[in-house]
C-alpha cells in the first residue's frame, strides 16, 4: 500500500524539535483534535513518529508553512492530500462510531438521603432490594461520571498483534480491506440526489442550482468531508 | 489460549435427555444482549447493553431492560460497555449482568454453568477481562466461549437437517449486527478463522449516519441516537433500483410514496417515536416477499395513530424523511461512496470465501446465511443477491438465506449446545481455569 512507504519516508524526517507531523496534518485537514489512540493506530499503521505537539492552537496556514518549511525535499501537498484523506476517513469512522454521551453530570447522591427512605416499618426484603439498588445507582453514577475506560484502538495497540507470524488469524488481518474499484457516486449535500457539481470553495457535492444557492447561502464551509 | 472453542464435537445433541446442571447462555452483543436459560426456544432477556439517563435528569441511571420502559427518550444520555464490538468497560458491563442474571434471570452463578457468545478476534486482554469477570466477580462454576457465526450455523444445522447446510456441513455466515459486519465462513461445523473477514460498518454506524444526513439537511438530530435508531429500524430499506427510487424520492406529493413522516417523541403527548403514515412505508419495497413482522412495528400499541395526514397533534415534531431511507443502508454495499476504504459486504463475501480451499467454495456459495440485526432491513437479501451474483462464478449455485428472526439466531445455536450432553465435557471450570492462568503466568515469567 502507499500509505506504508509514504510513512517510512516520513519517518527519517522526524522534526528534531519533537513535533509531530501528523498533528501537523491534522490541523490541515480542519479536525481541530484527533484522539490519542487514534494517533497510535495511524503510528503503527503509517509507521509514522507520533509525538505530542507543543503547539496545540497552531492555525491552519501556519501549520501548512511549516511543513512546507521543513519537507522542501518532499511534494509536500501531494503527500498533504493523501494523508489528510487517510485522516478524514478515520476521523469519520470515528463520527460514526460515537455514542450520545455528552450530558451534564448530576451529584452523586449522599448517604444521608438514603436513610431518610429507610422507615422501619418496611420489610427486611425490602430493604435488601432497596439497598442494593441505591448501590447500584450510586456504582453506575461513578462509572458514568469516571474519565473513558482505554478504548478498543488504545487495547488494540496494546495487544501488538503486527508481532504475531503472518499466518495468524487477528483482528487486523481480518479487516476486509479497500475495494477492487474505486469508482464513487457522489450524492447532493442538500438534498441526497446523484451530485454532478462540485462547490468550488469546501468540495461539498451538489445537483442542481437551486441546491447550491441553498448550499452557499447557508452550509458552505459548515462540516469538511 | 485457554479457552475451550465450538466444533470438533460433530452433530448429534442430545436434546437436553437428562443433564443435570443448568446453563445459561449469554449472546452479548454490543447492542443488545440476549440471555436466557439453555434449552428455551428464545432468550428471556432481549435488552440493550448500555445504561442511560434521560436529559433533564436528576434521575438515576436506567440498566438494560428500564431503558426500554424510559418514557423521556429525547436526548437521552447513553453509555455503553462496548467498543467497536468488544468489551472494554467491565465495571460497566457488571451492573448489565448483574441486572440480568440476578434480577431478569433469578440464576446463581454458582451452581450454573455461562455459554458466552462473543465476537471473534476477541483480544487476548480482553478475553482476560472477560474471564474475571465471569469467575471472580460473578463466580461462575463454569464456561465456555463460542462466536455468532458457529453458534448460527448450530443452530441452522439443527432446525433444518436436510438442507443443503446440514448435509455438506459448511455454510457462510454474515453477521451484521450493531457494531460491525463479519463474513464467516463455517467449515465442518467449525468457524475458519483465517477466512473471516470484516467491514467496520454495522447498525450503530447507520443510525449514525442518519443522525448525520437529516440534520444537515432539516432538523438537528446529533444528540437523539435512541430515537434514530427508531426511525432507521422503521423507515430504512435497501433499494434494489437506486437510480429510479431517487427520482420517485424528488417527486411532489403524493406520487412520492417514499417520503415518511416521523412523529418525533416529546415526552408528553408521545412516549414513544411513531411512523405518521404506516401505509405508505411498505410501498418502496412492495415488490419484494417479506416476512410478515417487518411491516408492523412493535411498539405502536397504545399510541394515537395519526392515519390520515390532517390529524395534526399540537405541537407533534415530524421528522420528514425521503432518500436517507435507502441511501443509509447503500452505506453497507458500497462504503466507498462515503469516502471509506472499505469493500461492500458483497466484496467482503467473496473475499471470505475465495480465502476457502477450491472445493468448499461451491458449498459456501449455496448456503450463505443472513444474521444480526441489520440483515433485518427491507431487501437485504435481494439486494445482497443482487450484488453477489455477478461477482460468483456463473457455474456456481448462489442461495442468501434471510431469517426470521436473525437477532437472536446465534443465541438460539447456543441454547442448543448448552442443553446437548457435550456441553459440560467441552467447558472449563473454574477450577481449570485458575489452574491455566497460574500456568500462563509461570510461562511468562520463565
Ligand atoms: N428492523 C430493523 N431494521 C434495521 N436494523 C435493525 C432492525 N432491527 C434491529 N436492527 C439493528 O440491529 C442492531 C442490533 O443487532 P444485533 O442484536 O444482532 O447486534 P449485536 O449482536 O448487539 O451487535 P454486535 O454483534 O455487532 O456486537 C441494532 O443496530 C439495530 O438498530
Ligand atoms: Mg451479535
Ligand atoms: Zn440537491
Ligand atoms: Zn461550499
């Protein structure tokens, strides 16, 4: 696959100050922030350094003087495109793999509630039932509100399944892979019909003149990819 | 690895003639989990494997069966113990079980025997997680580990001793449940794992993305995936003619019969999501044969059905959907078009089956099976034919068998083979299984 020779490549270009070019790309491709793990993943998939980036509000163009700056010796926007297309496409799988989670985390209740609810009188079954229950809201409150468990892709980077002889079945090597042709349909990112335009300014597909006003009017430049 | 695997054992079950210790089979999906005791014909527990909390809430966390009965659905807060497929968040994944087999289930670990169906490529960590948990936190007295797509098969092989699966004994199984889509060919009752392949698109990614599209396009839907999961189960389908449904889905009015409305739940007035013209939903996909359970959705029950378009409900919140209703599901066929560089499903099956010796592939290609949750959709099957036979060589038979219920099929396999007298021969007790660890342990160390 070019990615992998692309990545080795790169690899000899390792920035001595310790940035980290895929950080770099990033910012290119507009996604404000990539997760760690992925990083990982792409790191031993690319086979590209991964370091963490000292400068974390670095704007776009800067970003893309710089690698400019430093890869002279490279096409520098070729290699851009093909990365910056790798990266989207995860960071897509990553949309699509997210869950609603964001929501404001209440309290956890104190003890003294509890005992309140505690009348005498109700029967010792009860009570078992109840406090096992209040347990629990309050274990799961805790589990809810505790900083993510290590994803899959961090375990997963973990497991060093590369290592493993090449007859093994993993998990890698049972990704199905690219497929044999490339050809796309593009669909209009107003209405869904088959696109044969394209916005000059961010790349979204549209069909017709009315769905580009629409498009222009209020979404361009809203969402990349 | 240490853990026991389905297969070698052969055919015959014995039907559940005298075996002493009782079992528990455990299909835990990343989306629902499906538990029940061996030798029934369906699970007890059908729930979800998440806990979730309504938005407004100073309420407490709902688990697994409570979130189905949870009446605020909008925005609902939502945590899983799985990702991409594979459980990670064991604490989490402990409250889900406690919740089943204490209180849905009423079992005691320790005089029961766990069949776990877990996906394949399980990491050897998280086998080890899953493994504590099962013996030092729930204190199983035994277990043994199978995956989906032999369990299926089990389970086929047992319903149907005459087809062509039972006689040549292999079949090709593809999964498509919540978390991804896996092509598994079964050779000799045994799945092959060297010829597994997988696409990382399943029914979570599709919801997903119909969250995505209809909140570019009409209403902002990125917090609501409980209720669009809704909408995908009752309004997507696979196109089997993408070019004419596009145009019939621009048409105005009533000649556009693949527009739906949604009525959105609020809470109040609506508890629960409903199709405003269920009519008209079955009409995009009416030439095709379905089972007749796809055309009537559970849980409209109590609700007020609006039937004629003029019913307006004060303040109802419709969602109006046209081409997402198939364009989500050609995300399964042709990942391509959205930028990813995944084969379709139909790609993935060749692939699966080509990596088969030369003889079996006829035999795979006769028996290729449907199962999980999102072989559900209208015209899956017709249009999974539809891609695949160009694609398989002419002198070959190709058959795709739908399911009438694919969700809980490899469940079913499982409860077969846990009620079979190999069951206990072929599983590690705890005991072993203590014995095993120390000897890895020694191994590494040494
Ligand atoms: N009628 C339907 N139409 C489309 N999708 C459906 C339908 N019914 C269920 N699904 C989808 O199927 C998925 C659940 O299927 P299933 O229970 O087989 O998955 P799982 O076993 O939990 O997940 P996995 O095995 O991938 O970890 C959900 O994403 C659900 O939206
Ligand atoms: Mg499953
Ligand atoms: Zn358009
Ligand atoms: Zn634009």
């Amino acid at each position: 696959m070019g990615g992998l020779a692309l990545g080795a490549s790169l690899q000899q270009h390792r920035l001595s100050n310790g940035t980290c070019f895929l950080w770099q790309t990033a910012y290119c491709t507009g996604e404000a922030y990539l997760p760690e793990s992925l990083l990982l993943v792409l790191s031993t998939h690319l086979l590209l350094p991964v370091v963490p980036c000292p400068h974390a509000s670095m704007n776009v163009n800067i970003a893309r003087a710089y690698v400019h700056a430093v890869f002279t010796s490279v096409h520098v926007s070729c290699l851009l495109f093909g990365i910056a297309l790798f990266l989207v496409a995860i960071a897509r799988l990553d949309a699509l793999e997210s869950d609603n989670i964001a929501m404001e985390l209440v309290d956890v209740d104190d003890d003294e509630d509890v005992s309140l609810e505690d009348e005498e009188h109700e029967s010792l079954v009860y009570q078992r039932r109840h406090k096992r229950e209040t347990r629990q809201a309050r274990a799961l409150e805790k589990l809810a509100s505790a900083k993510k468990t290590r994803s899959f892709l961090d375990l997963l980077h973990e497991a060093n399944l590369e290592a493993l002889p090449s007859h093994v079945p993993t998990y890698l090597r049972a990704a199905v892979g690219p497929p044999s042709s490339s050809a796309r349909r593009h669909f209009c990112s107003v209405c869904g019909y088959f696109a044969n335009y394209t916005c000059t300014i961010c790349g979204a597909r549209f069909c017709c003149i009315r769905c580009q006003k629409i498009h222009t009017d209020t979404r361009c430049q809203k969402f990349i990819a | 690895m240490t853990r026991a695997s389905v297969g070698a054992g052969g055919g015959g079950g014995g039907g559940g003639g005298g075996v002493s210790l009782k079992a528990v089979v455990l299909d835990n999906g990343a989306g629902w989990c499906k538990a029940g005791v061996a030798g029934s014909e369906n699970p007890e527990a059908l729930v979800p494997n998440c806990v979730a909390r309504p938005h407004s809430g100073k309420q407490r966390w709902l688990v697994a069966d409570q979130v189905l009965a949870c009446d605020e659905l909008q925005r609902l807060g939502i945590r899983r113990p799985a990702d991409r497929g594979y459980l990670i968040a064991s604490e989490l994944q402990k409250e889900i079980w406690e919740r089943i087999f204490r209180t849905l289930l009423k079992i005691r670990p320790s005089e029961t025997s766990l069949l776990l169906i877990e996906p394949p490529f399980t990491l050897p960590s998280i086998q080890k997680l899953t493994d504590e948990l099962i013996f030092e936190e729930f204190g199983f007295r035994s277990l043994f580990v199978a995956d989906p797509a032999s369990m299926t098969h089990h389970y086929l092989q047992h319903r149907n001793p005459d087809s062509d699966l039972a006689r040549s004994r292999c079949s090709l199984i593809v999964d498509s449940g919540f978390s991804f889509t896996h092509t598994s060919p079964v050779v000799y009752n045994v799945t092959c794992n060297a010829a597994v392949k997988r696409i990382d698109l399943g029914g979570k990614a599709l919801t997903n993305y119909l969250k995505e599209l209809v909140s570019y396009r009409t209403l902002n839907m990125m917090d609501e995936q409980w209720i669009m999961e809704d909408v995908k189960e009752k309004l997507c389908y696979c196109s089997l003619d993408v070019a004419s449904d596009m145009n019939i889905a621009r048409k105005v009015g009533a000649e556009n019969y693949i527009r739906c409305n949604y009525i959105l739940p609020d809470g109040l007035h609506f508890k629960r999501g409903i199709v405003k013209n269920p009519d008209v939903v079955p009409l995009a996909y009416r030439h095709l044969s379905l089972p007749e359970s796809t055309n009537t959705p559970k849980s409209q029950g109590d609700m007020p059905m609006a039937k004629d378009e003029k019913v307006t409900v004060p303040n109802a919140q419709e969602l109006t959907v046209t081409n997402e209703r198939f364009l989500v599901p050609e995300m399964l066929f042709h990942p391509a078009d959205l930028g990813m560089n995944q084969a379709g499903i139909a790609e993935c099956i060749v692939r699966a089956v080509s990596a088969c010796h030369r003889d079996l592939q006829p035999l795979l290609y006769k028996s290729v099976v449907l199962t999980g949750g999102t072989t559900k959709l209208p015209g899956f099957k017709e249009r999974l034919e539809l891609e695949l036979r160009p694609m398989v060589p002419a002198e070959y038979d190709l058959k795709v068998h739908a399911l009438d219920n694919p969700i809980v099929a490899p469940w079913r396999g499982g409860s077969l083979f846990a009620s079979s007298e190999e069951f206990e021969s072929c599983s590690i007790t705890k005991g072993l299984h203590t014995k095993w660890q120390h000897f890895g342990h020694a191994n590494k160390n040494g």
